[in-house]
C-alpha cells in the first residue's frame, strides 16, 4: 500500500509506536499520552511539508505520487497541525516550553530560514542544506521527540542512566536514518546538500551506518535490563537491514524497511515489559 507510506502515515505510526514503548526504559508501563500524540501529529506534518515544499522536484515514483495528490498531503498538514498543538496544550508548561526549540529546528529543516546562500543574496537555505547538517538534525529532533519528551512528561531524573538511554536513541535513530540519503542522492544533489553519500558515496555510506548502530549497541549495554536486550536485538536487526542496503534499491523499499526498525524496537521493548 504506497499510499500509506508515501502520505507519512506509516512513519508517523512508527515514531508514536517508539514514544509509547520508551516509557519502558524508565520502568514506567507504555502509556499512550499527549507525547504519543504530538510525536504522530508532527511527524506528519514536517514530513510532509518537507516534500510539498522541495524547490527541485524529481520523477521518482515518490516525487510524482506527491505530485499527484498535492492537495490530500496538505490537508494532512492541516489536520496535524490542528492535533499536535491539541495534545500540546495537555502538557505541563516546562514540556510545553521544550517543544520550541524543537519545533523551530524542525520548521528550519524543511524551510529556508537560513541565508542567503553564499553568492546569492535572493536565496535563503533551509538547515538541512548546511553541510553535514542533514543527519544530525534528524538525529536530535528524533531522539527529543521519541525519548527527552517521555522524560520530561514522566518528570524522570536526568542522571547517568538518563544520559545512557538518550545516547542509545540518538545513534540508534542515526543509524537508521543514515541509508535513507542513498536513494535521495540524486535529489539531493539537485538541491546542494552536502550529504554523507553525495561527499564519501555508497559504501563509505554503509560503513559509517554500521559504526553509529555499533556505537547504539555500546550505549544500550548501560541500560537496566531486560530492555537492554531488547534494544541490542534492534540494533542487530538494523545492522543485517543495512548490509542489503544501496542506492539500487527502491525508495519504497528503503522508507518501508527502515522505518520499519523503529516499529521492531517498540515491539521489543514492549515485550521486554511483560
């Protein structure tokens, strides 16, 4: 069913079903709260304005789907929107307030705030055009999202522990987002992002995916058990996910599969509260 990915409903799933299950990792049962929610609503919403909103559109099948149903994709936005700020307001103010900074940069990474561009002063750029910059917004704002939102609604002690399951997330979410500039390398080229695949290439590509899901294992070893081993499986099942990767492969194949990590780590952690 392409519609379900290609419209961001699948990753939007994904992402909610990952905020839910991270409750675990603080020895609280997974809960479907306003986290869940917003981590839903704003995941349709930036994802897809990333796409309506791409100044060089290609002839992928994705690129044309988009195409096509423009005027469906932005009522999507609209209605996320409308629900993310919803659920936002059901929050305690100290939550409230982290959402700015977080909302900020995900607005920044799809629109051009930043600029103008060196040598062309009627072009501004959006922050994933900066160099290098592209994975490690994704990174932060996923990691945040899925994990340092939970924390603060739970009101859960940043201590060591604290840091040891942010650090598992951010280089888990790293490693799964990495690949996904393979079958965008065209498209990124078009726009002037300097991406890991458009500056090292496929298989430099790879082996930096598998160093940042090694460096994910590392950090989930000083996690509390047994979630620890539920999120070394993940990591184990991303690294087998990423040796079949490469720019051959289909965008569906990539948003499906990868995507499709965050959906089985969820499930373990479920299972590892059980």
């Amino acid at each position: 069913m392409p519609w379900l990915v290609f419209t961001n409903l699948y990753v939007a799933l994904c992402g909610a079903a990952l905020t839910s299950a991270s409750y675990v990792l603080f020895g609280i049962a997974p809960r479907f709260g306003p986290a869940v929610g917003i981590v839903f609503c704003a995941t349709l919403v930036i994802y897809n304005l990333d796409r309506l909103v791409e100044p060089h559109p290609g002839d992928s099948d994705l690129e044309q789907w988009v195409e096509r149903h423009r005027r469906l994709l932005w009522g999507l936005v609209a209605l996320a929107s409308a629900g993310a700020v919803a659920f936002a307001l059901q929050l305690e103010n100290e939550a409230q307030w982290s959402l700015v900074p977080a909302a900020l940069l995900s607005f920044g990474y799809c629109s051009p705030i930043v600029g103008p561009k060196l040598g062309r002063r009627e072009a501004w750029s959006r922050l994933k055009d900066l160099p290098g910059a592209k994975l490690l917004l994704i990174a932060l704002v996923w990691t945040y999202a899925t994990l340092g939102l939970p924390m603060l609604e739970s009101e859960v002690a940043w201590g060591t522990d604290g840091i040891a399951i942010l650090l598992a997330r951010f280089f888990f979410i790293a490693a799964v987002a990495l690949p996904f500039d393979l079958p965008d390398m065209q498209r990124d080229r078009r726009s002037g992002i300097a991406t890991v695949p458009t500056m090292l290439g496929a298989k430099a590509t790879r082996t930096v995916a598998w160093c940042l899901i090694a460096a994910a294992a590392a950090a989930s070893l000083f996690n509390p058990w047994p979630q620890a081993s539920a999120l070394l499986i993940s990591c184990v099942c991303t690294a087998g996910l990423i040796a079949r990767l490469g720019p051959d492969r289909g965008v569906l194949y990539f948003m499906t599969a990868l995507d499709g990590m965050l959906l089985v780590q969820a499930g373990l952690l479920w299972v590892s509260s059980g």
